[in-house]
C-alpha cells in the first residue's frame, strides 16, 4: 500500500512538474520596435500574464494544445496556438503587435486616470494630434485650443461650453494638466500657453464637464491635459523653423508701423533616444515677435528636459525627472484707444512692459507589480516671477505631490485611489504675501460588464486653506446645521453602453469645487485707466454637470472616424466673477470708485448641445484628415438680484456675460503625392452681454469706440485659414500657412482686435 501511495506522488509529481513549462517572451509595437507595457496575455480564456515597463512576460502552461490572445488598448488583438511537449522546459514566443485603425480604439489617459479605448469613455473628450499643431504653425498652444469643438478663447482664457466668462487672467475654471500634473500658476491660478511644450507632444485630450472627482477643485468646467511624448528604440529630431509677416489691417488707419510691417520668427527643435536603460528627451523653443499691437513685442526662450530609467534588477520600477523652463520679455496692453486708428494702440499712450521667468521641475516614480498593481508617485515644483515696470512685481512658489495606487482585476475591473497635497508661497507686490495649502483624497472605480457596459465612479474629499480661512462644508438637518466639515466632497459617475458595433451611448454626472485664487480675492492694481479692487469676502463656488451623448464610429472605403452629439446642463452656485460696479470711495477713488471687482453672482445655469466630428483616411487616392463641432450655449443667471446691477450688464435678458449662443470650427486637410492643402474655418455668433460700463454714454469718453465696434459687428465673427505645403523627401517639408486670410477685424473682447491676416513661411526637418 505505501509503495503504491508513493508511486501515485510521483505520477502526480510528475504530471503537475511536466504542466510547468515555461512560455517566455517579448511584446513590441510594429512600428516603432518598443517593448509594450501591460499587455495583457490570455492563456485558454483566463488570464495567464501582463508584460512588464520592458515589454517581457513569462508564464506556465501545461503538455498539449493552447490558445493565446495578447490584448492592448490601442491595437489588433494578436492570438496564437502554441503545443506544448512533453519534456519541453521553455518556449519563446516573441509578438509583434500593430495599432488599431479605429479611431474608437484610440488610447487616452484623461477621463479615469487609466489608458482607456476612446470608445469607451464615460464623458465627452476630444484629442487633438501633433499634426495639426505643426501644419498650422502653431507658435503657442492656445492657437490650437481655438479650434476644438466645444472650446474657446478669450484672451487667453479656456472657456469649455460657455463654462466661463472673462477674468481679466485671475482663476481658471479649467484645470491645466502636463502629464497629468495640474500647471496652474500659484498666485493667479491662470494659464500661461506660451510655457507649454509644443515641440514635445503626444496628444492634447480635452475634457468636457466637472471633473473634480478626479482632478481637483480648478476642474469644474473641464481638464485640458498635455500628454509629452517619450523616446522610441530609434532615436528621432524634428526641427521647425518660421517666418512671417503681419499683412495691412483691411482698415488702413488702424496700421500704425506704415509701410515697415511687423514681423515673427522662431524655430523649435526636439530630440528623442534610449541609451541602454535610460530615455531621454530635450527641446527648446525660441520665438520674435515685432507684435502687431502698438509696443507689444514677445521675446522668449524655453527649454525642456524630460528623462526615465527603467530599473534592470527591479522589474517594472521607472524613475526620473521631468524640467520645463522660460525667459519672456515684453510689452502688454488690456484696452484700444478706440475701435478706428487707435484699435492697436493703447488706451492711455501707455504700455506695461514685462519680463517673466517660469519653469517647473517634476520628479517622479512608478512601479508595477507582478500581479499588475501600479504605485506612482508624482511631485512639481512650480516657480513663476513676474516683473513689470509698474512695479508690481509677484513671484509664486507650489509644490504639488500626488501619490496614486491602481490595479486592474481580471473582472475588467480597474480601481484608482490616491492622495493630494499642494503648498503654495505667494510673495507679491500686487497682492502682498500669502499661503495657502489643498489636501484631498479621491477613490474612483471602473467596471466593465458583459463586454458592453462600462460603469464609472469616484469621490473625493477637497480641503483648501488660503491664510486663516478654510473650507467648510455643513451638514443640514432641515434648516439647522448640525455638523461641518474641514473637507469638501464630490463625486462623479457615468455609464457607457456599446448599443451596436462602433455605437456608445453614455450618461454622466459630474460635480465641481474651486476655491478663490489669490489674484481673484486680493488683487488691487490699475489697468488702463481702470481700477480692479480686492474682495476679501469671496466664496468658493461650486457646480455640477449632466450629459448625455452618442458617439459613433464609421468607415466610408478608406476614410474611418466618429460623430459625437451631446446634450449638456452645467449649474452653478455662488459662480465667481469680475463684475463692474462702485467697489470704491466715490469720493477719493479714479472715475467716482467705478471698477472691477471679483464677485460672487449668485446661481447660474449653462444648457445645450455639443457636435463635433472626427476622422482621418483616404478618399480614392486622397488622404483626407477632418476635425470639426458645433456648440449651441444657453448662458443664463438664475438671480435675479445680480442680473439688475445696472452697472453689471449691458443686455437687458439675463445671458450671462463674455459668453456666445452659438460657436463652429472645422479644419479639413487634403494630402496627394506629397502635397498638402489645408482650410480652417471659426465662427462666433455676437456676444450679447458685456459689462454695461463699456457702452455706458456716460462713460465713453474713458472707453471709446467699444459701443461703436459692437453696433457695427452684430453679427458675430468668422475666421478662415488656409495652409499649403510641399513634402521635398523623407526629412523636410516647406508650408505656407496664411492666418486670417480675409482679413476679418475681429474682436474677442471689449477693446481687443486680433492679428489682421499673417502669413508665415515654415520649414520642418525630421530625421
């Protein structure tokens, strides 16, 4: 009996010892030759591996027949049958992987912090790609934010489905992320366009709707995320160069240089490479700028340094340092002298010249576990100065760290959770000195079901201290407060329904939280004559965002894309906003204590709907590249109180102010042997409420023209670019890119024309 028990452990032994053949390997991309990270290796329908940061993946499998199917967000699912014999100690299995051609297929980060098929996101987002950026010659970033659908700019402000007026560049109720690192400056808490790494760019994914779940309390209005790129196993460099001219405004007295016209130039170059285990990348960014407003040149210079070391000894453990630096000078004015000869001239006589120093180092560290876990750590150093010759000088310090953990089940389930902490120095001249500090946690889960629904959900606790005042949140039993809270929640959820093949339908919530900046609460400064006072009563808003949406995927031969369509509701509580009105001493202070000031104007309501349309292919032998959106906004006050300030509105319905009805984009690019002609088109409907001041008659020997320029433009503003380029071979391609090609006057806000036509001749090099 004990000789047969031990002769059945042996054939056990044996039988488990012969399952335990080793299949080993690498996953790389087709194109580029790179090891593929978290791969996901099905064995026989279970989940057998994931690939680790190098693209290598091991497993066991058993004597006989098996199925393997290799998954990747992005590409063609790869599946093989390997046999196994008997005595076989390892396998290797190398598999190359191609990118999908669906746009749905295409992988995006920003909407669950997670790389996510753009099909099955739970809000609306839109990518915009490098390619249209270099064709249009892009200069700064806020160039191309002009043309996503759903977005537009006010004077350098983001502003996502009329989610925000004009705050005269103090606060941002869209968060700006660079590697999903929040760049929001410490004192204004404005976005500056002209630091962000164009010459360094994988993707731009703008997200539409409250997002302070995930991304904190600057998200009420949306995220815009600048996704960098990393090097490749072959290395690359791309230098563009550029030229150009500011053409004769179609009003020739509005010309103030004469015959000697404004010019620009710059170049931009980037480098990419991996040496053994590290990847490096550089770039710098020069630019000139005559400017084509009256003593407003831009002089600046910027460079960038991004590294990674992938650990040998610790499998899946990266690290490195991410660095961002610029040096601008120049001169900026707000308002014209008048909408006729002075329109590029400022109010005044007199312009503010300036010389800024910004850069950001960004430390961090990543680690994927053997079972598929990943812990990252994410920290930035943020240092802005400010300096101007009106001595009102500020510099700005904010450390930002950000610890994340995430897993991915083999349920399709994906959990994200992490913790937040931000410290800010704020040493100024402008709004004197203050700290202020944010806190938060947040947990979000993301669940697929039957193949077809993904469900989305997060929360998170918002704390935020500026000086000695805090958040609270109370807690209400009817009319009584029974408790309060030194944090804020929010929360966010969604579904996502595959319907048919390509076909999404989805459904979210979403809500918002943003603390006052420094500027908005503590700024007192004159600008063009104008007073803008502090307000040290200013409450934090809040805010949420429903939408249901439709996005569908087509091929039309060799033309693929998507339509999205969306209806929208965004409410919200205690909105700040600059608003005119006597903040000051009638007696003492310029024009009877007349200015600005940041208020909060009560309850607000922005409803509407959302197109836009995406695709890129080939018509017969044309390649074709497509991108455009229509956006109808109904902007409008829901207290009363406010909207009867006599000073604060224009427009005698309660559309709320700096905002549009409707606004359309499309840009359309056509390619055939190595030419290529490129149209862009921006329309704006008439903005029908601005701040009453500005038209007041009272007033407009301190503001002229402004209500003259609007009686004559009630139309709105149409824009249209055109762009044409040769490809001379592998490496070098020359564009003519002209800007505003019929010379449209055209205004974004009160006293402020933008460039008449331009043109700019580029070269770009890659190799």
């Amino acid at each position: 009996m004990r000789n047969f028990t031990f002769c059945l452990f042996f054939l056990i032994a044996g039988s488990f010892l012969q399952a335990q053949s080793m299949v080993k390997g690498r996953v790389t991309d087709k194109l580029t030759g790179d090891g593929l990270i978290g791969v996901a290796i099905v064995a026989d329908t279970k989940t057998g591996a994931v690939s680790d940061v190098n693209g290598n993946y091991s497993l066991k499998l058993s004597e006989g027949n098996h199925t393997l199917e290799f998954r990747s967000l992005g590409y063609t699912s790869f599946t093989t049958q390997p046999i196994i014999k008997a005595g076989a100690d390892t396998l290797v299995l190398n598999v190359i992987m191609e990118t999908s051609a669906r746009a749905l297929d295409m992988v995006v980060v920003s909407a669950g912090k997670f790389e996510q098929k753009l099909g099955d996101v739970v809000v609306s987002m839109e990518v915009i790609t490098p390619h249209l950026l270099e064709s249009k010659n892009t200069t700064t970033i806020e160039t191309i934010m002009d043309q996503v659908p759903g977005v537009n700019m006010t004077d350098g402000q983001a502003n996502i489905r009329g989610g925000s007026g004009y705050t005269y560049g103090g606060g941002s109720r869209v968060l700006l992320l660079v590697d999903d690192i929040p760049l929001l400056s410490a004192d204004a808490g404005d976005i500056k366009w002209n630091f962000l790494p164009i010459e360094n760019l994988q993707q731009i994914e703008v997200l539409k709707g409250a997002s302070s779940a995930l991304f904190g309390a600057s998200a009420l209005n949306g995220v815009i995320n600048i996704r960098t790129a990393y090097p490749t196993s072959t290395p690359q460099t791309s230098v563009v160069m550029y030229s150009g001219f500011y053409d004769q405004p179609s009003r020739g007295d509005m010309a103030w240089w004469g015959k000697q016209n404004p010019i620009f130039q710059g170049t931009y170059f980037f480098h990419s490479r991996q040496i053994n285990n590290w990847d490096l990348v550089f770039g710098g960014n020069l630019f000139d700028n005559d400017g084509y407003r009256y003593d407003e040149p831009e002089r600046r210079y910027r460079f960038n340094v991004n590294t990674r070391y992938r650990f040998k000894k610790v499998v899946g453990l990266s690290a490195g340092v991410n660095f961002n630096y610029m040096d601008v000078s120049g001169g900026n004015f707000l308002l014209w002298q008048n909408d006729t000869s002075g329109a590029y001239k400022p109010l005044g006589g007199s312009t503010q010249h300036y010389n800024n120093i910004r850069f950001n180092v960004d430390p961090y560290i990543t680690y994927f576990t053997k079972k598929g876990a990943k812990h990252s750590i994410h920290t930035r150093y943020y240092y802005t100065y400010n300096d101007n010759d009106t001595h009102q000088s500020a510099t700005g310090k904010l450390f930002y760290a950000d610890y994340q953990f995430q897993k991915h089940f083999e349920n399709e389930l994906t959990f994200t959770s992490g913790i937040t902490a931000t410290s800010s120095v704020i040493e100024s001249q402008l709004y004197l000195n203050h700290k202020s500090s944010n806190e938060a946690v947040y947990l979000q889960a993301d669940k697929k079901f039957f193949k077809k629904l993904t469900a989305s959900l997060g929360v998170r606790a918002e704390s935020y201290k500026m000086d000695s005042v805090q958040t609270r949140f109370n807690i209400h039993n009817g009319k009584d407060t029974i408790a309060k809270l030194p944090f804020y929640p929010v929360m966010r959820a969604g579904l996502n329904y595959e319907l048919a093949k390509a076909t999404y339908i989805r459904i979210s919530y979403g809500q918002g939280y943003r603390f006052p900046s420094v500027a908005e609460k503590y700024i007192k400064t004159a600008v063009s004559g104008l007073e803008i006072y502090p307000n040290d009563n200013l409450k934090p808003e809040t805010g949420s965002s429903y939408e249901i949406g439709i996005k569908q995927g087509f091929r039309v031969g060799g033309f693929q894309g998507y339509a999205d369509v969306a209806a929208f509701q965004m409410l919200y509580h205690n909105m700040m906003e600059f608003a005119m009105g006597q903040w000051g001493n009638p007696n003492v202070d310029p024009l009877y204590g007349v200015g600005f000031k940041s208020t909060n104007i009560g309850t607000t309501q922005i409803s509407g709907v959302d197109v836009s349309l995406e695709g890129e292919g080939k018509i017969n032998k044309v390649g074709v590249r497509l991108l455009a959106g229509y956006t109808y906004m109904d902007p409008i006050s829901l207290d009363y109180s406010y909207w009867h300030d006599t000073l604060s509105n224009s427009s005698k319905q309660n559309i709320l102010k700096y905002r549009y009805h409707h606004i359309a984009k499309g840009d359309i690019e056509l390619n055939y042997k190595g030419w290529s002609l490129g149209f862009s088109v921006r329309y704006n409907s008439f903005m029908e409420n601005i701040d009453k001041f500005f038209v007041d008659p009272f007033f407009a020997h301190v503001l002229p023209g402004i209500a003259d320029y609007r009686r004559q433009h009630p139309d709105g503003d149409l824009v249209f670019d055109n762009r044409i380029s040769y490809q001379l071979n592998k490496m070098a391609r020359i564009s003519l890119v002209t800007n505003n090609m019929f010379n449209a006057i055209v205004s974004s806000r009160p006293g402020d024309v933008l460039p008449p036509r331009n043109y700019a001749l580029q070269v770009a090099l890659k190799f």
